[in-house]
C-alpha cells in the first residue's frame, strides 16, 4: 500500500514523467473513457470549450456516450431534488428546539407551490443538458 505515493502525493510508476499530484488518463483507454465523459460534465460550467474539445476527443477516440445512462437516479441526485423540493413545498413549523433544529410537517395539497415542477425541470435540464 501506498507505493504510489510520495510526500503525500501521487506519483504514477508508469508515466514518471507525469508530475506529482497528476494522474495520466487517455481518451483511447476504454477504463478512463466514461470517467472522462463525466470529468467534461462537471468542467462545463466552468469552462465549456474544454468540455466540448474532450467530449470530441473521446468521441475521436471510438467512444461512444449512452445518454440513458445519464438518467441513472443516485443518492445524491435523489438528495438534490429532494432540497429543491423542499423550497417550493408548503409546510408549517411544529417545534422549534433548542439546538435550533426544525421539525416540520408536510401541509397536504391537492398542487404544489406555484414554479415548483419548473424548478424541478430546471434541476434536471441543468444536470443532464436536456
């Protein structure tokens, strides 16, 4: 354990040349290939030209993306409508203690707040670039 690592950092033995720290992946390595798709996601909001040139390259590179797969619904994807949810549903204050924790109830209605299933529909359209 921890032959890769130097002074705390990773140092790859196949690629030394890579630098500390840095992990070398390849577009043509099949292993790295949906890592990277999903590395080009995240980096979109931050940079969108870098995530369309590494989009391409993969694509260059013989992969192809399964956009069904993007629908898979994970814990944190669950965690994050849920909070969204919880913006635009109605609910009143039951107890409030003294650790300042909040405990609540759902009021039952017929329909949502007004914009809650458009914030919802944003959420999605914003993870998935529907």
């Amino acid at each position: 354990m921890a032959e890769h690592l130097i002074d705390g950092e990773f140092q790859s033995d196949k690629y030394p040349t890579t630098p500390r720290g840095k992990v070398p992946l390849s577009c043509k390595d099949p292993a790295a290939q949906d890592l990277l798709w999903e590395y080009a996601q995240r980096r979109r909001a931050v940079d969108a030209a870098f995530s369309a040139d590494l989009e391409e390259a993969l694509r260059l590179a013989g992969y192809q993306h399964d956009d069904k797969a993007d629908w898979q619904i994970t814990p944190r994807m669950l965690k994050a409508a849920w909070v969204e949810a919880r913006r635009w549903w109605p609910y009143k204050v039951v107890e409030q203690a003294k650790s300042y924790t909040v405990k609540e109830t759902a009021i039952a209605v017929d329909e949502p707040q007004p914009g809650f299933r458009e914030a919802i529909t944003a959420a999605f359209r914003a993870r998935f670039d529907v």
